[in-house]
C-alpha cells in the first residue's frame, strides 16, 4: 500500500526513466536544436534588455544626484539672498536718514537728530549682519560700471576722464553680489 501511495514502484520507475530518454533523444533532434536556438535567442535579447535597463536606471541615478544638487544650490541661494527684497525697500528709508543727518551740523545734541543717528546706526549695523556692504564710491575714483550707474557726465578739467565726480546715491553689495549699483556722475575726457 505505501508503494502506490508513492506512486513509485519498480515497473514505474522505470517506465519514467525510458520516457526522459526519449524527451532528451527528441531535444537533440533538429527540433530540439531550433528550441535550443530559440531560447538562446530569447536569452540574447533578455540580455539586451537588461543592459538597456541598467543604462536607463544609471541614468536617472544621475538626474537624481543632479536635481539633488541644484535645490541645494537653490536653497543656499535663497538663505544668502532671501532677504534681497526686504533690504532693497530698507534702504531708501536709510538714505534719507543719512541726507538728513548731511544737513545738520555733527556736534548738534538736539534729541531728535541723536535719536536719528542713532537708528541710522542701528539699520547700518542690521545691515552688516547680513552681509550688506557700501559699494566704493568716492570722488576721484574710478567709474565702474559693474558697481556704478552713471547718471550724467559732466566736463571736469580737474578729474581724469571716467572718474567719479559726484554721488548722488550709494551703492550696497549683499554677499559680494551687487544689490543697487552707486548712482554717480562721471567727468568726460577733453574734447
């Protein structure tokens, strides 16, 4: 009983043995070698395609790598220059302090202009935290027009030509980069 439960008695066994030769006689007939060829074939293009999805997985590998480098770059961007726009409105106010505090005598004690020299001193101070700096705009110097905006020229016999003359507004940088050109006006060359 336990054999034919099995299903492996001697007569099976070996009638099992005599239908593998003949699988394995038909494979190496010419049909069995158009199947080898078959699967050969099958096996080349899986390869193929293989490769072709590792080239492609390489790939995108890489435009992650590169879209992980550019919002890095993006965001240290926006920490160095966020404040661009907020500091662009603030300085007009800190320009018209300073033309005030032009008009008015350096050793006046009067409260209101030592209340407003010290605010000036306050945003300038603000200012330099977050890496703003004047841009170097004196007269004599040099007319830049990476960091100057030249707002007239005038003939100056006493000033070389493209030299600054006179500012009418100063310049800022935020982090080596120009925030608001210097307004100035630049003497021309002999005629």
């Amino acid at each position: 009983m336990e054999k034919k439960k099995q299903g492996s008695s001697p007569k099976e066994q070996h009638d099992m043995a005599e239908e593998q030769t003949e699988v394995t006689e038909q494979e190496q007939t010419p049909a069995g070698t158009d199947r080898v060829k078959e699967l050969e074939e099958a096996l080349a293009a899986k390869e193929t395609e293989a490769a072709a999805n590792w080239d492609r997985y390489l790939r995108e590998r890489a435009d992650l790598e590169n879209y992980r480098k550019r919002v890095q770059k993006e965001k240290e961007e926006l920490l160095k220059y966020g404040t661009e726009s907020l500091l662009l409105e603030v300085l007009p106010a800190i320009d018209n302090m300073e033309r005030a505090l032009d008009h008015v005598a350096d050793d006046n004690k009067d409260p209101v202009i030592v209340g407003v020299r010290m605010t000036l001193d306050m945003l300038q101070a603000s200012l330099k935290k977050f890496g703003v700096t004047a841009v170097a705009a004196e007269k004599g110097t040099p007319f830049d027009p990476a960091l100057h905006q030249a707002m007239s020229q005038v003939d100056c016999p006493d000033q070389a030509a493209n030299t600054i003359v006179d500012i009418y507004q100063k310049g800022y940088l935020l982090n080596e980069r120009l925030l608001r050109p210097a307004m100035v006006t630049v003497a021309c060359g002999a005629k």
